[in-house]
C-alpha cells in the first residue's frame, strides 16, 4: 500500500470545489471564520474538515515522496534484530573504522572496515530479496594484517599495532570513493589509498596533525578535518604529503593558502555537499563552520548550536517548522504545511550534546544567491537523551540516533515524537542474530555489556528508490559500528538475514579462549566504572557542583 505526497494538492482541489456546499461557519482548509456567512458562529471546524487535517498533519511524505506503509508498519512495530558480522581469523578483532561501497546499481553492495591489526575487512552486505537465497553478511575480502601501517609493523607486538589503530579515536575514519573502487583510511596522521578490488595501498599522505574525520568521498575528492585544521585532499595530486610535519608551528601561525585553520580543537564530522560546493564542519567547538570550496579556506559562515556536535548528516527534505502543526494551531491552512514540504531546500541532521544532555537538532537549508544559508532550526535538548548523542541518520520516514546508554532511538520527522526504542545490550523475547550467531563466536560470547552505537549507516540511502524486485521486509537497512568494535546488522522481523550455517566455525585453543575472556572481562569492568563516573557527574552537575570537573 502506497501513497503519494500529491494527495494534498488533490485533496485541497476537492475542498475548494466543496467550499460552497459547506454549511460550517469556518473555512475547512484554513480555520478562518467564513466570510460568505456573514453571522457569528461557533469557533469549530466540521468533522471532516478536522478529519482532513489530522490526517495531513500526520503523513509523513514530503513534495513527491511515496510512501509504502506496509514497511512503514514493519519498521515501527515488528521486532528489532541485531546480525553481529564475524571477524577474520581465530583472534578478537575490532573495527576502527567504517564505509559504505554502493554498487553499479545505486544500492549498497559491501561493506569495508579497517580493523586493529592494520588490515581492512571487506563484507557483503548487499539487501536480501524473497526470492533469492544468496547469502548476506560473509567476508569477501581481507587484506594482510599491517596493510594500513606500512612496513613499519613487522617488528611490533599485536598490543602496540593495537594501540596504535585506536590512539586518535576517530570514529568518521574511512571514507569510499565509489566512482574510482578506492576506500581512504585514516591513520593518525596519514591518510592511506587502498584499492579495494586488490586490497593494496595505492598512495599515502601525511598530515601535520592527527586526523579526526573525513568526509564521504565526492568527484574522485574528500576533505580531511585534523585536531587544528581543515584540508582538501585531491587524488591527483601525487605528492606524498601535504605538509611537513616537523613545520606545524609555521602551519599555526604563518600562511594558509592551501588549508583551514581552527580556532578550537577537535572537528569530529565533516558535511560535504554537491548542490552548492559548501563545506560543514561539527566537533567540539560550539558552532558549525560553514566553507565554500571556490573561496576555500575562507570561512562562509557559522551557525551557533551551543553543544558539541558528535555527527553530521543531510536529507534531501525541506525543513518544516514545528509552528506548522495543524492541530495545535486551528490558524494554521493546509495549504500553509503542503507549501512548506514542497518548498526547495534540505535539512542537516545534527547530534550532540548540551549540558551534559543528548541534543538532536535540525537545521533547514534554502537556497540562496551566495549558496544555501540556514532559515530555520530546531533543537530537542530535554526529550532526545539523558547522554550525549553519538550518531544520527534518516531511516524512511524517520529519524534514528544512538546515545551513550546504547539505546538507538527513532523520532517521528519533527525531532520530538518517540516511535520506538532499542538498547543493543538488552535481549528482546524474540530470536536475534546474537542467538543465531553462537556457534559460530563460540558458546560463551555474549553481547558485551555497556556497550554504544558509535556510527550508524542506512543500508538503503533516503534518496533512492525501491528495487522492483520485492525486497524481504526483514531485511536489515541499518548498519552499525560500536564502541567495542563490533559491525552489526540491524533488521526487522523475526527471520535472519543471512544463513550462518554456510560459515566454518571458528575452532579456538584454550590459550585464545582465556586471552578472549579476559580481553572481555576487562572491558566490562572499564565500562561499569565509566557508567559510574557518568552517573556520579550527573549527580553533582543536579546539585550545581559539575563545573569544576571534566
């Protein structure tokens, strides 16, 4: 079952040619008193007219969007899986980093991840079809461990290759360029060009500071965010670095005719967008920074959010006042709210933190002579979450953001209304992929406690449609990195996506078995003692003592 968002403009059609037969004393489509009766009369809309705009003030389309609501119903009611993907080889490895490989076809095909050893991990991803049995979630490809740190690992321990992978923390680390088949991977300070058909470093480039984000690859380019400054990295350009590291007091204080300095440290999420050659920058500072690539490193412009912004990401969707509600404000005609969906622009989806608060927030771009500017926002500071917000992306025709609890949230399009919640270290009653996968990680390996969702991708973009083919409503669309290094894969429904059976178990030696456990059993004592710290600054910040601790 479909719907077009055209069916406002019908559906006004048909009230205007009504109007005259309407005997109610107000106008149906803007709550107005009528003009053609001329008498005083009670301030209430007809029962269908009520109906007409309960109903416009809850459908979830946009301009032209079709809505199917048979996966809308999937989506907010059927039960939440979770398919952890395995990890090559008998040992615990994690990923460090995460992207996306879209297919010829526009739909994503695989999946590419860096892991702790120094090698990149490639997995099948591609959606699931009813009539096709093709596995989902098997690896396809791994390179040799050390690949992303050069020669430089042969003489190292696995626990200093390990330190070394995660040192930055940088979670926005990978960056696929689909139109060339390359994945950049960020590593400290040099970002590496790996091809992903051979899984061979095809050029590297150092930068003087660590790199703390990228931004999704674009026309064969990406733009790379380090702790103090902003670069623009071109793949034709051969030389093999971009600086020299040993200069990065000159970098901070002399010319910057080819890089963006920062007045503040720490970009976590980089926004770079086609329509107008704009540059967004978020992270630790309080404000967006706004750059244009044809006038790069001069600043366009900032917008002030007063949090600190953990990640970035647009949908091609006007933004729409939450003023505009129908039903609590009878002034408000339908016509106003269908204009406001069908009017140009986008919104940049933002998430956070505030006082110590998860903070969502909406900032609706417009089109203007100097490119888009920012008319309207709109932030959830007191209903979004009680932690920081790691990571947000649109899901349909919602909104989904983690927070520092491990809930992953779903909002209605207004930032405000909660459709469902799910905590990845909860069990639901039904069946999940953990279950599924037991065998296969072994008998004992249990979802890790206290864990987050640090990155969360949409399996299928927003701006694509449906393939003719009738995908399995329980395919998973969402893939998701934690704070311990595991890939998961996020479905509905109570059936797996992909058949484990078809994989080798993992064969371990008690040797592997304890250094797992421990491994294991560490991390879940760090945890409880950082969910107690938390908790203990939550308490103070209530009795106004919060603001001389970090």
């Amino acid at each position: 079952m479909t719907i077009s968002g055209n069916w406002n403009a019908s559906m006004l059609h048909e009230q205007s040619q009504d109007a005259d037969a309407n005997e109610s004393a107000f106008d149906e489509l803007s709550g107005q008193p009528s003009q053609a009766s001329g008498q005083d009369a009670a301030p209430e809309l007809s029962l269908a007219a009520q109906t007409q705009r309960a109903f416009a003030n809850w459908d979830p389309s946009y301009g032209d969007e079709t809505v199917n609501f048979y996966d809308e119903y999937i989506h907010r009611h059927a039960p939440i899986n979770i398919g952890w993907l395995s990890m090559p080889g008998d040992e615990f490895l994690e990923a460090t980093g995460l992207g996306l490989i879209q297919g010829s076809d526009s739909n994503p095909q695989h999946l590419a991840a860096s892991l702790n050893d120094g090698s990149v991990c490639i997995w099948d991803v591609r959606p699931r079809y009813t009539d096709s049995d093709y596995p989902q979630g098997h690896i396809v490809g791994k390179s040799s461990p050390g690949l992303l740190l050069g020669g430089s690992h042969m003489s190292q321990s696995r626990e200093e290759i390990k330190a070394i992978m995660t040192e930055t923390g940088a979670v926005e680390s990978v960056s696929i360029d689909n139109d060339r088949g390359r994945g950049y991977f960020a590593q400290n300070n040099t970002l590496l060009e790996v091809d992903l058909a051979t899984l061979q470093v095809v050029s590297q480039e150092t930068f003087p500071f660590p790199i703390a984000a990228l931004s999704q690859s674009r026309n064969s380019g990406l733009v790379v965010g380090t702790n103090w400054t902003i670069h623009i990295h071109d793949p034709r350009n051969k030389s093999r670095s971009a600086v020299n590291p040993s200069l990065q007091c000159e970098i901070i204080g002399g010319p910057s005719s080819s890089h963006a300095l920062l007045s503040q440290p720490g970009p976590l999420s980089i926004l770079d967008r086609v329509q107008d050659e704009s540059i967004w920058i978020a992270g630790r500072f309080t404000h967006l920074l706004n750059y244009d690539r044809r006038f790069f490193p001069k600043v366009r412009g900032t917008v002030h959010s007063g949090g600190r912004i953990s990640c970035i990401t647009e949908t091609p969707r006007p933004y729409v006042p939450r003023s505009l509600d129908l039903l609590q404000d009878p002034t408000i005609s339908i016509l106003d709210l269908y204009a406001a969906k069908t009017a140009p622009g986008s919104t940049i989806l933002a998430a956070g933190e505030y006082k110590g608060k998860g903070s969502l927030e909406f900032y609706g771009l417009v089109p203007s002579n100097s490119g888009s500017v920012v008319t309207e926002s709109y932030r959830n500071r007191q209903t979004a979450a009680s932690t920081r917000l790691l990571s947000v992306a649109a899901h349909g025709h919602s909104t989904v953001f983690s927070d520092g609890d491990g809930n992953l949230k779903w909002v209605e399009r207004d930032g405000m209304t909660t459709i469902r919640t799910y905590n990845i270290n909860e069990a639901g009653d039904s069946p999940s992929f953990n279950q599924a996968q037991s065998a296969a990680q072994g008998p004992e390996d249990e979802p890790s406690q206290g864990d987050i969702v640090q990155k969360i991708i949409p399996l299928q973009p927003p701006t694509s449609s449906w393939s003719s083919k009738r995908p399995d409503v329980n395919q998973s669309d969402l893939i998701l990195k934690t704070g311990d290094g595991r890939v998961g894969v996020l479905g509905f429904g109570h059936k797996t996506l992909y058949a484990r059976e078809e994989e080798e178990a993992i064969v371990e030696t008690t040797e592997e078995r304890v250094r797992r456990d421990a491994e294991k059993q560490y991390r879940e004592t760090l945890g409880r003692a950082l969910q107690s710290q938390a908790d203990e600054v939550r308490f103070m910040r209530g009795l106004g003592m919060a603001f001389g601790m970090s």
